[in-house]
C-alpha cells in the first residue's frame, strides 16, 4: 500500500528527529514556529508548507526530494556528521 505525501514527510521528519537527536522545539526554532505548531503538523491536524520542506532540506543536509522519499531515504542521504548528533532547545550541538 502507497504512503501518501503527506504521511511521507511527517515518517521522514520523525526518522530525522529520531536519528538526530533533535526534538520538535528545535525543529520550530529552524522554521520560526512554536513546538505546538510543530505537533500539529507532526500529528496531520497541520499541513507542511513547501517553505518548510525547503528549511527542513537545507537543516538536515539533504535534497527535499529524499525529505519526501520517505525516512529511509532521507535517513539514508543524512550526512554521518548529523548522526547521533544530541541538540538542545537552543540548537547548540552536544557531544559528538
């Protein structure tokens, strides 16, 4: 069964929160949104905007093509450098 777009992007951003250590709070400081923003378009009650398709892509390093592909895809087109790569509210990286 085919995963629609939507569903697509929000699998990929999760993947990308998850292998980076980052949580929703940083990924609204990237989009200039609130965490609750964040959630709502996480949870599908929100949609993504190319805008920030295009902010995620340029975040994580990757094509918004594979940020669309799917997490597999965009996990896989991650660079090694942001894996595993803890950050805190702030987006100031630790560890690693």
């Amino acid at each position: 069964m085919s995963t629609g777009l939507e569903e697509s992007l929000r699998l990929s951003v999760a993947a990308l929160m998850r292998t980076t250590g980052e949580s929703q709070r940083v990924v609204a400081g990237v989009l200039g949104l609130t965490q609750a923003q964040v959630s709502r378009r996480q949870s599908g009650t929100a949609s993504w905007t190319l805008g920030d398709v295009d902010a995620l892509a340029v975040h994580y390093g990757i094509g918004a093509l594979d940020l669309l592909a799917g997490p597999a895809r965009a996990c896989e087109a991650l660079p090694a450098a942001r894996r595993g790569v803890a950050t805190t509210a702030r987006g100031v990286r630790s560890g690693g």
